[in-house]
C-alpha cells in the first residue's frame, strides 16, 4: 500500500519523542578504572601456560620431597651381608637368588635372618640385579630400613635431663661413614648424650657407618641439624660450651677445663678440619699434641682422644 509505505520496526512507541537520546555525557566512562597490564600468560588462571608452570612446580616439589625422604638401603654381597647380620644390623629383608650355590656364608646368612625373624625372599638373578642397581651380589643382599634420626632439641632434651654434665658430640664435614660409626662408638662409649650431623656435607647411617658403631647407633641418639653453625649457637644460648677439634687449637687437651662444663665437642673433617663459621661459633679450640713426625690423627681417633680426656676429668672431679 503506497499510503502506508513505512517499514516495519521503524515506528515510534507513542509518547517517545524524536531527536537524540540523552547520555550520560561521557561521566560513566570517566569514572570506569584501568584493569591495568596483562598479566603474563604463566600466572593466568585456566591459561596453557599457567597449568604447565603450575605442573612443573609440582614435579619440582615432588622431587625434592623424595630427595629429602630417607630411603632403605640394600647391602649386596655375601660377606658385607654376614658382617651386617652379625652386627645386628636392623634389617627388613635377606634376598637370596633362586639356585644360588650354597656356601658357608649363604647358609649362615639365611640361619641368622631366620633366627632374628627376617623375612627370607628367594629372587631370580635379573630381578636381584634391578634392586641392586647391578652391584656385585654374589646372589645375597639384605635390605636396611631408613635410620630414623632424632631432632637436634632432642638431644638438647636429653643432656638437660642427664644427671651427668651434658655431653654432645658434633660433626662438621665428616663424609666417611667409617669414621661417623666409629665416632659414635667413642661417644657411647665416654657418655655422650648424643651425636649431631649436618644436614650437607656429611656421612648418614648407612650399613657401613652401623657396621663400624658396633651397634651403638641403635644405643644413642643421632640427629641432623639443617645448619649445624646456627644450632651450635643455640646450644650456647642454652648454657652448653661449645669446643672444636682443630690442630691449630688455642689450647692443647690437656688444658681442657671446660670438659666439666655442658659441653659439645666439635670434629672437623681431616682435609680441611671445621670450617669458618663453625670455628667461631666455639668458645675454645684445642689441639692434640702430637709427635712431629704425624701430621694428623684420623677424625674418630681425635675425637676418642678428647672424649676419654673429657671422660677422665669428670670422673677426677666427681671423686673431689
């Protein structure tokens, strides 16, 4: 219809009126604030490359979690396998390869395992390579539970509750687990209320250190410090006198008036002795005298010289 030619959705509601619609004069956009930058795509929630960085900082925590995890350890070979046995050892099982030739080590290993309740578990050949990482197995090897270290307020426990003056033995850098069994044997031995390691740098319990203690390390308490430098400090704030083993000491051992004081007798290692920081966080350093022609004691030796003195001037003292 000509008349009626306007199309439809053009007409006007009634009571609209013609011309421009009012705004709001540009206020709503002046007041609107920024979302300011981008954040970058890693830190995006719900963005590709947030969850990959999100997964590969799981994996990192995952993995130094497991690096910090104590582990059980397998000594492999026939006579390592005995010598653990007859140690008395904590172990939670003997492997013995299926068709292994029986000799005298092999008979007396499983009969010594049996006797002590130790779950005997015959393996093949290839499956006793994969858990020993192809050491030399000679068809026996005996699993070790992880030590179970104490806490270093432990062993600050354990020398207030003494009746004895405290007495703590301190390693700093010692990495041969040799001399760490054979450190913990000498402080079993003269009283020590405990034996402190760092956590970097140093031997742990392993079948060889538990081998060479004797035993003892089931017998007195071992704890690693995350900085023994730090908690050799609070040992002091807790009255403890703290004295390092150094070949330059200030006085030799036969000047040791502190040993019947609390006391935390420090080993260095025997290449470079303690080291800086732990140097000055003693309150003395003493020395062995020595004959001119050594050079120097093996660290477990020096450290069995001290604790006997220590031991032997506290029992002086508590007969006056």
């Amino acid at each position: 219809m000509a008349g009626n030619s306007r199309r439809k959705g053009a007409m006007r509601k009634p009571g609209t009126k013609k011309g421009a619609v009012g705004g709001s004069g540009g206020q709503k956009s002046k007041g609107l604030e920024g979302k300011g930058p981008t954040p970058r795509a890693t830190v995006r929630p719900g963005h590709p490359a947030q969850r990959k960085a999100a997964a590969q900082q799981k994996a990192q925590q995952r993995r130094a979690a497991a690096k910090d995890k104590p582990v059980a350890e397998l000594v492999a070979g026939r006579n390592p396998v005995v010598e653990c046995l007859r140690a008395n050892v904590p172990t939670t099982a003997l492997y013995v390869q299926i068709g292994v030739d029986a000799d005298e080590r092999v008979t007396e290993a499983v009969r010594m395992a049996a006797d002590r309740g130790i779950s005997v578990l015959e393996v093949s050949k290839p499956e006793l390579d994969r858990l020993t990482g192809g050491a030399l197995h000679q068809g026996l090897s005996l699993q070790m539970p992880p030590f179970e270290y104490a806490h270093p307020d432990d062993l600050l426990r354990a020398a207030h509750e003494s009746v004895e003056p405290a007495l703590l033995v301190a390693l700093d850098g010692v990495t041969d687990p040799r001399n760490l069994g054979a450190v913990i044997r000498s402080a079993a031995a003269f009283g020590a209320d405990g034996v402190l390691l760092p956590q970097r740098r140093s031997a742990g319990i392993t079948a060889v250190a538990w081998r060479t203690s004797a035993g003892t390390a089931a017998k007195i308490p071992v704890a690693v410090a995350t900085n023994l430098t730090r908690t050799l400090r609070q040992y002091a704030a807790e009255g403890l006198m703290v004295v390092g083993l150094d070949a330059d000491g200030s006085i030799t051992v036969d000047q040791l008036s502190l040993a019947t004081s609390p006391l935390v007798v420090v080993v260095g290692s025997e290449g470079r002795g303690l080291s800086r920081l732990v140097r000055e966080a003693c309150d003395e350093t003493v020395s062995i005298p020595m004959s001119a022609d050594v050079e120097s004691l093996n660290a477990s030796v020096a450290a069995g010289v001290v604790l006997a003195e220590v031991s032997r001037r506290r029992r002086v003292a508590g007969r006056t």
